[in-house]
C-alpha cells in the first residue's frame, strides 16, 4: 500500500484508486496545493483528477442528518418519508414528468450559470392548510432561494 500524500502525513492509503487515508486529508491537500505549491495529483485510475475548490476557506458542507444523533436522524428521515409521499399524492397520473423534470434541470442550470441559488417553487402551495397545489407544470416556478423564502407558504388568490 501507498502512503498519504499530504505532508506530514505517514498513514497507508484506504483505496488503491487515491493517494490519500481519508476524505479530509483529500481536501486539505486541494487547499494547501493551492498556497503551498504543491502538485495536482490525479487518481491512479484513468487519470481523473482531484477536485480543487475554489475557495480555500470553502469546506464541503456534510450531509445533514449525519452530524446528528440518532433520534434526529430518525425523525429526520420520517419528515423526508413524509414529504415524499404527500408530494407523490399531490401528483396526478396525467402529470408530465418530463417537463416537470426539465424545470428542475433548469433551475439548476441558472444556479451554475448566474451563482445565484434558484429553487423550484410551487405556485399554489402543496403544503397549505386551505389548499392542496398539484405537482404539475403549470403549477411550477422558478424563483431564487430569497424570493422562494420571501413567497413562503403563501400564494395569491385574485
């Protein structure tokens, strides 16, 4: 086995296909290479090469129910069920999918292209105490993360 490439380091690698003994000292090392001249690495197999954040002091956020204990991530994953299954009730079989997908997929291009978050937001909300709003295209807009938050569970009847 290999050693850990970041300096100071003296564990043996984890993985044949990385030059590192753990995620962390993967993302240290894209940071100090940056500052410190260190050399890119790529991995051992077909020559992909490590991602390198743009900003430094950027540390990958972890998942969010991995921090917490485990009766948190039990209720977190009951709300995550929960929400899954009133938003597939909410979605009648005559639904198109595809468009339903696209807008996502779109919204998601926005945020890489602008660097603003945006959000797929619901016109007529799904989770409304007087309402129920379809999961369908035409109920569906795209708005930005502080607009989404701004709207909240609201929506205009006119």
């Amino acid at each position: 086995m290999d050693i850990c490439a970041l300096p100071g380091c003296d564990k043996s690698t984890k993985n044949w296909r990385t030059h590192f003994c753990c995620i962390s000292h993967a993302g240290k090392y894209s940071a100090l290479s940056k500052h410190h001249g260190l050399p890119k690495l790529t991995s051992k197999v077909v020559g992909i090469k490590i991602r390198v954040s743009k900003d430094p002091a950027v540390k990958p956020q972890p998942k969010k129910y991995k921090d917490k204990t485990p009766a948190q991530q039990g209720k977190f994953i009951s709300y995550l069920v929960e929400r899954r299954k009133k938003r597939d009730k909410s979605m009648p079989l005559w639904a198109d999918k595809n468009a339903i997908q696209s807008i996502y997929i779109k919204a998601r291009q926005l945020t890489k292209e602008t660097g603003i978050k945006y959000e797929v937001d619901h016109i007529i909300p799904s989770n409304h105490p007087l309402v129920c709003g379809l999961h369908v295209e035409s109920n569906l807009q795209i708005l930005t993360e502080t607009d989404n938050i701004i709207k909240s569970n609201n929506f205009i009847t006119e």
